[in-house]
C-alpha cells in the first residue's frame, strides 16, 4: 500500500460567511418564512430551496462546478444544477403542462447524463443555468396561472395534483441542497445553511 502525504489529504479551511450561515443576513435574498396561507407557503419554501442551490454555486469557475465529490460517486455542482434542471422540466412541462419534450440531459441511453455530462468548460456551466433558469420561469408561470393547487397532471397512468407536485421539488431541492452544502465545503472550505 502506497503512503498517502497529509498534503494530499488536505482540505480548505471551514469558513462561514456570518456565524452559521453562507452569507451575512442583508446579503441572503430568502425569506424569512412568514407565509401565509397553503399556495404561498409552498411556492415561498421552493422558492428559498432554489436560491439556496445558486447560493451554494455563487463565485464558482466551471472547474469548481464540476469537481466531483468523492470517487466512485459522479456528484457535482454542475451536476446537480442540470439535474435540477430535468427534474423542473419533468414535473411541470411534461407531468403538469402535458408537453412532449425530452428530458435535456438524462435519457434512455445515457440514464446519468445530467451528472456524467458535468464537464469544467465555462459554456457548460452557462448553459446549465440558462437550462436551469428556463425550467424554473416555465413552472413559476404555471404555477401563477394554474386555477388551484387541485390542478391535476399525469406521470404515467397517475393522476397528481399540483400542491403534489410542489411539495416533491422542495423535499427534491432540499436533498439536494444538503449534497450541494457538503460539495462546497469539499471545494472551498464554504459551509453554513
């Protein structure tokens, strides 16, 4: 077995941007809760679950975003923004709106293409936001025009209502946000909610 210098074992310094938290409290643009009624509170959590991924990716190069977690896993930054990026376009293009389109990143063939596809080329990583971001104002305009939270879309043979669909992308973002906190720390040290 080969010796392993402490040097290569070496990681960035734990640091927060204010006490516990990513950044300062005048720099942080989620909410403080404070939602009222079952739409609001649910379109305000997914809303903050979103910021917090581009948080957790602010002031990043493509390398950084790209810099996998640990080997044999192909988790990366950039990886979970393109995922994050099929997994809006599935529920509110094609479960929700009915709208025949392919996934981006993921398909039949390539099933890890989301994450396997996270190269450190600066144009992937703005294409990833641009993908990302689209998704993003296509299920907040639906949201915003849909009649109820009882608007119902098919995954498959199975009927689901919007307020379903809403709650999944927070606990979806919020496992994500949790790989993403860990992937920072592992970049530069970054840590806090």
């Amino acid at each position: 077995m080969t010796d392993i210098t402490q040097s290569q074992h070496a990681q960035p310094d734990r640091s927060f941007g204010w006490w516990d938290m990513f950044v300062r409290p005048e720099d942080d643009p989620r909410s403080d809760g404070g939602f009222v009624g079952e739409l609001d509170t649910l379109v305000g959590y997914l809303r903050d679950q979103r910021l917090t991924l581009e948080m957790k990716c602010a002031g990043l190069d493509a390398e950084a975003m790209a810099r996998r977690s640990v080997p044999p896993s192909n988790l990366s930054l950039l990886g979970l923004v393109r995922h994050l990026a099929d997994v809006e376009r599935h529920w509110f293009r094609q479960v929700m709106a009915g709208q025949d389109v392919p996934r981006r990143y993921r398909t039949a063939e390539d099933p890890s293409g989301d994450f396997d596809g996270a190269v450190p080329d600066p144009e992937a990583v703005a294409e990833a936001w641009r993908s990302w971001r689209a998704e993003v104002a296509f299920a907040e305009r639906f949201v915003d025009e849909a009649s109820s939270l009882d608007v119902t879309g098919t995954d498959g043979d199975e009927p689901m209502a919007l307020r379903e669909i809403l709650v999944h992308m927070i606990e979806e973002y919020a496992r994500h946000n949790g790989h993403a906190d860990f992937l920072r720390e592992r970049i530069d040290g970054r840590v806090g909610q």
